[in-house]
C-alpha cells in the first residue's frame, strides 16, 4: 500500500508555545489529506480535511485560528498548533488518499504531543 | 444520516479459534467500506476494502470481511487467530456522495494464548 509519513513522531513543549507537525505522502499524490485527534481508548475524531491549494474545511467544534492547516503540495500538509496548551495533549494522525470516494485513505504513524 | 455501529468494545478470543469483529452500517447511497486496524501509540493500518463485486474480500494479514447488503453489515473474520492479531480495530464506511470518512468507535481485540 501507499506510505504516508508524519513527523515529529513525538514532541514535547512548554505552554504557550507553537508546534508544527508535518505530514507527506511519500509515493502518491494526495489530493485530500486528513488530520486527526484521537483520544485515549477511543475512536478517531476528525479535525479537518483539505484540498491541495485551497483552504482546510474544518469540523464543528474545531478552532481553525489553533489548529493551522497547510496543504501546500500534493505530498504535503502541515498542522501547526499555535500557543499549545495542555488540554491539546493528543494523538494526532494525519492521513491522504487520492482522487475518487472508492480511493483508500492512508494513514501517517501519528504524533504524540505533549504540552507541559 | 450515514452511520457505523462496531457493538463490541472487546472481542476474545483463543489463538487458533476463528475470530469475528462486527460492523454494520448506514448510509444513503453506494457503500465503500473499509477497515483499518492500529497497534499501540501507532497509526492506522489499512486492512481490506469493499468496493464493488464480490461480497467476501480478502485483506492483509490473513483477514477477511464478508459484505451483506441486506443485513447492512461488513464484519471482519479470521479463520485462525494470532496473539499477533491482538490490536484496536475499526471499520469505515464512505459513500459516493462524500468523501469523508464515518468511523466506528473501534473494537479492542484479545487473542489469547
């Protein structure tokens, strides 16, 4: 299957502080990518969804002035989470399919954020 | 309203025994379903998908998923389980409508040794 990278794989960071986490899909175009939020022992909770070259569609509930996507290319999407508190301690995976609904969407390793 | 049901939280089972997560579905038009699969502080796994044509569709790792269109259900089989096996599993259903994912609250399965 397709590969989907995602790095930090882990970072750890003070309050108040941005951190961005990176997104590539290493062996397709992607023309949607996906970032999600999972919680401990529960299922996927999908943050946003964008379309290379135009602007992420977020999901109810989902501070698009915090959570700062970026689709610049068809193998990159960035999520900088700006002024980081501990509440957005959390599992985050991206992931990116191409073309059509029948597409397979897959998926990065994750990044595990902790803000201290 | 498109709509996965997973019923287990937790599925046990004894390695060698056929194993069986449930999922069963709800949306408006084509179903496309799929099911993924996670380790431990790891990303998703794709696993299998049902597209079109024949109802059972085979996947990595040995698993199977039968599509019942009737009974609107897509459940994930093995015929012999591995401790290996042992993972959080969910399925997802798209339709041709939308292409956002719908996820099941996943199923958290034991095989034990």
């Amino acid at each position: 299957g397709a590969v989907v990278s995602q790095h930090p794989s882990r970072v750890i960071c003070k309050s108040g502080t941005s951190v961005k986490i990176e997104c590539r899909s290493l062996d397709f175009q992607a023309t949607t990518m996906f970032w999600y939020r999972q919680f401990p022992k529960k299922s996927l909770m999908l943050m946003a969804t964008s379309n290379e070259g135009s602007k992420a569609t977020y999901e109810q509930g989902v501070e698009k002035d915090k959570f700062l996507i970026n689709h610049a290319s068809l193998t990159l999407s960035t999520l900088t989470v700006t002024s980081a508190h501990p509440e957005d301690s959390s599992f985050y995976i991206c992931s990116a399919k191409r073309g059509g609904p029948q597409e397979t969407q897959y998926f990065g390793p994750g990044t595990r954020l902790l803000v201290l | 309203a498109q709509s996965v049901a997973q019923p287990e939280d937790q599925v046990n089972v004894a390695e060698g025994n056929p194993l069986t997560v449930k999922c069963t579905y709800s949306v408006s038009g084509n179903p496309y379903l799929f099911w993924y699969v996670q380790y431990p502080n790891r990303g998703l796994q794709f696993l299998l998908k049902y597209i079109t044509g024949d109802n059972l569709v085979k996947g990595s790792y040995g698993f199977e998923a039968e599509f019942n269109k009737s009974q609107t259900s897509f459940h994930l089989k093995k015929p012999s389980a591995l401790v290996s096996d042992s993972a959080l599993y969910f399925c997802a259903v798209r339709d041709d409508s939308n292409y956002q994912l719908i996820w099941g609250a996943g199923t958290k399965l034991i095989i034990k040794p």
